[in-house]
C-alpha cells in the first residue's frame, strides 16, 4: 500500500498532518481524497470498520 500511495504521489498527503480547511488548496484535497479511495481499497472488510469514519487519508494512516 506505501508503494502504491508513494508512486501515485500521495504520500504527502498520508504522512503530512492535515492543513487548516482555510489553506487547503485544491490539489490537496485531490490528492487527500485519491489516497483515501487507494487506502480503502488495500484493506479487508475489517479494516475498513476501523477506518470508515476517518475523514482524511492522514487519519486513515495513523489508524492503520
């Protein structure tokens, strides 16, 4: 799954903690909702219980 985030360039949006709504350009919330969408579809039905509420890939990460 760090392979996948780190080649589609989503890293920094998993390991970066999550910016204030008022400096959150466009581009992140691209790249935070795609890396959302890439970390759920890595993880089994379980997981998914687990990390469902989380609102940003930062938060799915540190659950994880």
């Amino acid at each position: 799954m760090e392979m996948c985030l780190l080649c589609n360039k989503y890293w920094d949006v998993v390991t970066s903690v999550v910016p204030a709504e008022a400096a959150r350009p466009e581009e992140w919330k691209t790249k935070d909702n795609w890396a959302r969408d890439e970390i759920h579809l890595c993880c089994e039905a379980d997981i998914q219980d687990i990390i469902i509420d989380s609102e940003h890939a930062y938060e799915l990460w540190t659950l994880l």
